[in-house]
C-alpha cells in the first residue's frame, strides 16, 4: 500500500503540477500531528518526529532517546503497530487539502497573467451589487462601478470583460472585471485591427465616457498605413464592431501628434479648430475656433471637450473668435466661473 500511495502522488504531480516533496513535508507535519494526538503518552517524547520514506512510501515515527548504554543520544523508531490506519487517512486529507490548494494557486496564477487583458464569460446572474460572469474556469464579479450606464445583463448573454484585478481568497482566486475601463476599448481595436496587432498602429491615448462617447488618439509607425483609416475599416467595419459590442457607445478616432497644438487640435475633432495657443508651465492651452464651431468643439454638456482634455491630458479653455474679439476691445469674453474650460481630471 505504501508503494502505491507514493506512486500516486508521483502521477498527481504530473498531472496537477503539484510538488511531491512539499506534499510529503506537509504530510510528516500531519502525521506528526495526529502521533502527538492519538498517542499522547508516547507523544509527550520531547523529540519525536515523523518520516516518510521517499524510496518506497512507508511511514515512521523516531522519538530522541538516551541509549542507557553508551549515554547517547540516538534516533529509536516507536511507530506503532496501528499507525497504519491513522496514516492512511491523514495521508488522504493531506493530498487532498494540497490539490485543492495547488489548483487554486495554479487558477490564480493563470487569471492574474490575464489582468490588462478582455475574455469572454456568460451572464450567470444579476443583482443590484454584481454581476456574475462564467469565464469557464472561475465566475468573475462585475461590480456596479464597473458597469455601464443603463446597460442590462441578462442570463446567458455573452459578454466581453475587461479583467482589472485578481484576488488570492481561500476559496480560489476572485476575478474582478469590467465595462468601463478604458483598457476595455483599446483592446477591442486590437482584436480587430490587424495592424495593431502586428505593430503597425499603436494606440497612444484612450478617453471614456462610457456607454456614451469616446476617443482615441492613434499613430503609425508604417508612413504607408493610414492609422485612423485602419481603424475605422473598410465603410467602418471595424469601428462598427467595437461599437456593436459597447452597445452603441460613440467613438472618435484622432491621429496623434508630438505637437501638443496639433494633438490638442484633432482631439477636438469633428469641430474644426483655427489655433491652439499653448502654456507649457501648467499645461494648458487656448484653443480659438470659428464661431459656429464653437457649440461642436464644446459638445452636448461639454462632453467633447471634456474628453479632448482627458486624451490629451491639457486643459484646454475654448473661446470663440468673437469672444477673443470682444476681449481685444476690452470685453469680457467669458463668464467667469471657469465654465468654458476643461482639464484632464474633469
């Protein structure tokens, strides 16, 4: 029997990853344990310790005694005649207790290797704290935070997540995912735009609002690659597709540019911008624009320009040429609470 056990653990250890010599130290504890708790007269030996023979897979129990003899200390073996039993058992809970443990390390590692990454789970539930997601191996939670706006998850609906954090628990690693973040869109281009994927485009900037709008500034490394073009795809597919899956969610795609006052001006596309005066001590910029741009390069509630700061990481203050005008004739050409300027963090 003894053979046997080792030769199972042996094949465990092929099979789960599991480290035999870890099992075994762990195991020579238990036993140590249950000798000390079955045997307390014997066990009250000051020395006494358990060992598994790694050879053939048979158990001992040595207790440090004094040979009356010689006056030496020397290792004698007490294991009793029943400790067999007792073995077999706590062997059992041991292995067990240490597969369990093995899986759930070697799932935690798999899924924190994937944090930055999207998978695709299945709706399993819904209430007003979380969502459940079946991502196959391990549920993931989507907490209300990282849920969209206005977004319904029903039962059995597929589901593409972005993971943000995994957490080691006693019961197997907790996977924390979602729909917000704006990780979540710019690997949604990388899984549809070949030339991302290859190295061609690269994503610099992403701005969110989720479930509403967002922009992303990209740029070519290839002088023969359109990278705004690339991701838009041919009559839009591949934006569609990324659009189709945020369920609507609006998204600008600007070049990037080194020059602050060229980056700051396509961030405000679709609204056509006339200069860009620019602060580099506190990051900020003027941006002037014709008048009936004025309302476009703003946005519905300032969101356009909102997420213009937020790509660009300027604050950016909008006037129009009459405002600018009226300031130059000695007008005051904005309100004056700060309402027509936006930074990165608003």
């Amino acid at each position: 029997m003894a053979a046997e056990w080792l030769e199972a653990l042996r094949q465990i250890e092929r099979e789960k990853g599991l480290d035999a010599e870890t099992v075994i130290h762990a195991l020579e504890a238990a036993l140590l344990s249950a000798y000390r708790k079955n045997y307390p007269e014997e066990g009250e030996e000051e020395e006494v310790r358990v060992m598994v023979d790694r050879e053939v897979g048979s158990i001992h129990v040595y207790a440090r005694k004094v040979n009356p003899e010689t006056g030496e200390e020397e290792d004698v073996e007490v294991t009793p005649k029943d400790f067999g039993r007792i073995a077999a058992q706590t062997a059992k809970q041991v292995i067990l207790q240490r597969i369990r443990e093995a899986e759930r390390d070697l799932m935690y590692e798999e899924f924190h290797e994937k944090v930055g990454d999207i998978v695709t789970g299945i709706v399993q539930q819904s209430d007003q704290r979380y969502t459940l997601v079946d991502l196959g191996k391990v549920e993931a939670l989507l907490p209300m935070s990282e849920q969209i706006r206005g977004e319904r998850y029903r039962h059995g609906m597929r589901l593409k997540v972005y993971i943000v954090e995994v957490r080691k628990t006693s019961k197997g690693p907790q996977v924390i995912v979602s729909r917000t973040h704006p990780g979540l869109l710019k690997r949604l281009f990388e899984l549809e735009v070949p030339e991302i994927a290859e190295g061609y485009v690269e994503i610099k900037a992403v701005a969110r609002e989720p479930g509403q709008r967002s922009k992303i500034a990209v740029y070519s490394r290839d002088r023969n690659v359109d990278p705004v073009g690339a991701c838009v795809g041919a009559r839009g597919s591949r934006v569609r597709m990324v659009v189709n899956e945020l369920r609507g969610e609006k998204v600008d795609i600007v070049p990037w540019s080194e020059d602050p006052r060229e980056f700051i001006a396509n961030a405000l596309s679709p609204a056509k911008v006339k200069e860009v005066i620019i602060h580099p001590e506190d990051q900020s910029c003027e941006v002037i624009v014709p008048d009936h741009q004025l309302s476009l390069a703003i946005g519905k509630e300032g969101q356009n320009a909102r997420l213009a700061a937020r790509l660009t990481g300027w604050r950016i203050d909008i006037k129009s040429e009459s405002q600018v005008r009226e300031a130059e004739e000695g007008y005051v050409a904005t309100t004056g609470d700060g309402s027509d300027t936006w930074t990165p963090e608003s």
